[in-house]
C-alpha cells in the first residue's frame, strides 16, 4: 500500500468522524431534530460498510477454497 492510499482512508474517516462531531453538536443545540441514529450515522455507517465487505470477502474465500 502507497502512502497515497493510506492518506485518502485516513481523510474519509476523519471527515466521517468530524462530519458526525458536527451532527451530535447540532442535535444538542436543538438546530436540527434527527433520531440519533442518523445524528450517529457519519460514524456508523464507514464501520458497517467495512464490516459487510469483509463478511462478503470472507465468504468468498471460504467458498473459493472448498474442492
């Protein structure tokens, strides 16, 4: 891996995570009125994605190695 790749994973979740910073100080002062699931969801949603793609690459693997 370049350190280009790893400068632009870095960028998305640290905007993702201020992205969410900026959601949850906005809920707080009563400007916006979301669930808190979509407040949260900048900080969520990176995680779950990675976690679905790694479920998918692991099933694949898994089946790729059976004879």
């Amino acid at each position: 891996m370049t350190d280009n790749q790893k400068t632009n994973v870095t960028v998305s979740f640290n905007f993702s995570f201020m992205l969410g910073l900026a959601f949850i100080v906005l809920k707080l002062c009563h400007v916006i009125e979301w669930a808190w699931i979509w407040v949260l969801a900048p900080i969520w949603i990176p995680f779950a994605l990675l976690t679905l793609l790694l479920l998918i690459i692991g099933i694949i693997a898994l089946f790729a190695t059976r004879p």
